[in-house]
C-alpha cells in the first residue's frame, strides 16, 4: 500500500467535515500534544463530573489522521464515562501498534484508521487526541482528589 493510499475517502471526509468545538472556557484541565514526527499539535479541554466527560474542547493543527482522529472523539466524548474513553484509547494504541481491533459501537468510525497500522511514522499523529485527553482527565481526576481531601 502506497502512503496515498492511506487516505481514503472515508478519511478525508471525517477530517474535512470535522467538529471545531474550540475551547472550553470553564474546563477542569487541559493537556497539549505534540508529534515530534510530524509536528501535529493538540491541545484539548475536558470537564469530568462524577466519572463521565462532561465537557470538551479542542484545538488541532494536524495532517488528516490525527484531523479524523480529533473528529471522531470531539463527536462521540461528551456524556462517556472516563473509564470507556481510556479504553477506547488502549484500543485505538492496540489497533495500530499489535494488530488489535478497531474499537466498535459509537467509536465505529474510528475502523477507517486502521491501515495506519502499517505506517508507524503516522501512529503518533492518530494517537495524538486520545493521549492529550487521557492526560487532561488524570489531571482532572487529579485536582478533584485533592479538593475532596483539603
């Protein structure tokens, strides 16, 4: 398979018809990612209550994978328990990195990045939403644990 081939219509579609929820305002943290490989860039919001996203933003300078990637979870995050969205993600690291599936049911069209697989250059920019959003809820979880404990 040809790197151009990579980019499916599916692909281009996702990324090209993407959600830009910009910034959340009132967010409990934020976490920003860099690919040194291909220097896309994201920075994310999220406001968890009670174990579930409750809010999400995001800013995204990214190629088309890491554009479908951010598409995807910025229209299916709001109203996931944190637990599932750290799921998905270790399916989406073991779709691309150990030959896993894809993740399924409202995460469905997260199957069109699974040619990515054999382009590991390309694996850091995919991943790049989901390890920027786990990040910010560790650090959500993080300031709520220690405001139940001051």
């Amino acid at each position: 398979m040809e790197l151009s081939d990579l980019y499916s219509q599916k692909i281009l579609d996702l990324a090209g018809n993407a959600p830009q929820p910009g910034r959340l305002d009132d967010a409990d943290a934020s976490a920003r990612k860099v690919s040194r490989v291909c220097g896309s860039v994201i920075e994310v919001d999220v406001r968890v209550r009670d174990g579930v996203i409750t809010g999400y933003g995001h800013e995204i300078s990214a190629c088309a994978l890491g554009q479908t990637s951010a598409a995807v979870v910025a229209r299916e995050i709001v109203g996931t328990p944190v637990g599932e969205f750290r799921q998905v993600r270790a399916q989406m690291h073991a779709m691309l990195k150990e030959n896993g599936a894809p993740p399924d049911g409202k995460w469905d069209d997260l199957r069109f990045l699974e040619p990515v697989r054999d382009y590991s250059a390309r694996h850091m920019s995919t991943l790049l939403v989901f390890d920027a959003v786990v990040e910010a809820i560790e650090k959500a979880e993080s300031v709520e644990s220690v405001a139940a404990t001051g």
